[in-house]
C-alpha cells in the first residue's frame, strides 16, 4: 500500500522551499518495521512556528506536552481514519511510513490535519459520457486540484465542504450581501445531499513523519445541469483560477485527488 500511495509524500523540494531536500527513502524502506539507519532531514516552516491558531506548540522529540494523540482533543480531531497511529518518543508517527522528513512541515497540527474535499460535479453534454468537476488552480503550487481545505477547529465537515466551495470557487469572501444571499440559497440546495467518495490519508507532498493529511472527499452531484452546474465561479482565497474541468484519466491533479475523480466517474459510470 505505501508503494502505490506514498510518493509525493518523499518528493522534494518541500513545499514552499528551494532547499529542504527530504532523505532518499526507498519504496522498500517506507514501512517503520523496516530497521536501516535512517537519518530524516527536519524542518518546521517559520509560518507554523510563529505559532498560529490553526498550528499547536512545536515539541522536540521526548519532551512532555498536553497534546492528546488519538482523539478529540479540545475541538480538534487528532484521531485518524486509518489507525491509532503510534507515538513514539513523544510525537506521533505517520502509519503510511517515512517521508524523509521529520517535524511539521508546513502542517499545522502534530499527527492527521483534518480536510475536506468537495467534488461538484455536472455532465459536460446531453450524451452524459463525460463527467465535469469544478476544479481550481492552487496559489501556492499552480497545481489544479478539488477547491478543498482544512477543518477548522470545531467545524464538522459537513461546514468544511460548503465553506471551502464558496470561498475557492464562488469567491464569498469577497461577495456583497445580496449576492451572498444568493450564493448561499445555490450551496443550500446543492450541499444538501452528497455521496462520500473516500475517507483516509492523503498522499500529500506536504505530508512528514510526524504530520500528515486525511480527508473526506464528497460528490455533489447536478444531474440535470440546472443548478450547480449554472454557478457563476469565481476563484477566491487560496485558488488563482476556476473553471469546470471534463474528467478524463489524462487529469493531473494535486495530491490524491486523480483518485478521488476517478471514483467519480466510476460511481456515475462516465468515461474515463
Ligand atoms: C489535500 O490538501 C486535501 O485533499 C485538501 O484538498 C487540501 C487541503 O489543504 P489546503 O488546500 O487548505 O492547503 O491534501
């Protein structure tokens, strides 16, 4: 399983870095029960250790912290879809194996850092062969991906998914009042029923061995072309652009999300 799906979590550069190269982990090192001498590079981006809200307190390997692994802890979710993850001289560690990088990251949160993923979906044509997904273009990598993004603490996902939309593909940050009202009566009747498309790890490239990315992917679903797929997108936040992107096995998407679009076109039975 770490083959298949933990490869852009040991590519380098990091994120945001010219310089932080991960160590060279191989397919066959990835899994910890696998002993060698491993020697991660560790990096925490200065942003998370200014110590924002969406961040916790940095913790050097052995120190005593209040941080509770494994569960709900204060409002924010610590426990992972996957597993109870081991911690290991005080941090946790990623189940899916090593990353070549210890620390943070740009992860906020020690151990899973909760998303959620809205895939808004309409048939491109009467024919219904191919399936269309609202995707954006993301500002930090210009990578096209699922306008998705983090749980806040104590938001249920369910809020995540809506908020995300707005903000990445209708721009509400930015709306007047009477076009938010609008746009919150479309998101009313198109969030109000999905179809979970998948729950678990993220093969992120922002992923560490202590800190690592799960979601919840949901299809919304217009067949008819008569709602959603009339919205008036408008990249906002994180996004630089928007548009509604046909759904083919040739997409190249940031992180899992080529997976999570394909098992959309599967449970529509479109073309792939
Ligand atoms: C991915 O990162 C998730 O699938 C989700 O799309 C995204 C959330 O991170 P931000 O977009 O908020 O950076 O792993």
């Amino acid at each position: 399983m770490s083959k298949s799906i933990h490869q852009k979590a040991r590519t380098s550069p990091y994120p945001r870095t010219k310089d932080i190269i991960r160590t060279k982990v191989a397919d066959d090192n990835v899994p910890w029960k696998v002993e060698y001498d491993y020697k991660p590079v560790k990096y925490t981006s200065e942003s998370v250790l200014k110590g924002p809200v969406w961040a916790d307190p940095d913790i050097k390997p052995g120190d005593k912290h209040n941080i509770q692994f494994n569960t709900v802890d204060n409002n924010v979710n610590r426990t992972s879809f996957i597993c109870k993850y081991e911690v290991v001289n005080s941090l946790p560690r990623n189940p899916m194996g090593r990353t070549g990088l210890t620390g943070r990251g740009s992860l906020g949160r020690w151990g899973p850092n909760h998303a959620a993923d809205p895939i808004v979906t309409r048939w491109k044509n009467k024919d219904k062969k191919i399936l269309q997904f609202v995707a954006v273009q993301r500002k930090d990598n210009g990578e096209w991906a699922i306008p998705g993004g983090m749980v806040d603490a104590g938001e249920v996902v369910s809020q995540t998914l809506r908020r995300e939309f707005g903000e990445e593909a209708l721009n509400t940050l930015e709306a007047d009042s009477s076009e938010k009202k609008h746009i919150e009566q479309s998101l009313d009747r198109l969030f109000h029923s999905g179809t979970e498309i998948f729950k678990g790890y993220v093969d992120d490239p922002r992923n560490t061995d202590n800190a690592w990315m799960e979601t919840v992917a949901m299809n919304f679903h217009d067949e008819l072309g008569d709602s959603a797929g009339l919205f008036e997108l408008n990249a906002g936040d994180d996004a630089m652009s928007v548009q509604w992107m046909d759904i083919t096995n040739k997409s190249k998407l940031y992180a899992s999300h080529e997976h999570f679009i394909q098992s959309v076109a599967q449970l529509h039975k479109a073309e792939w």
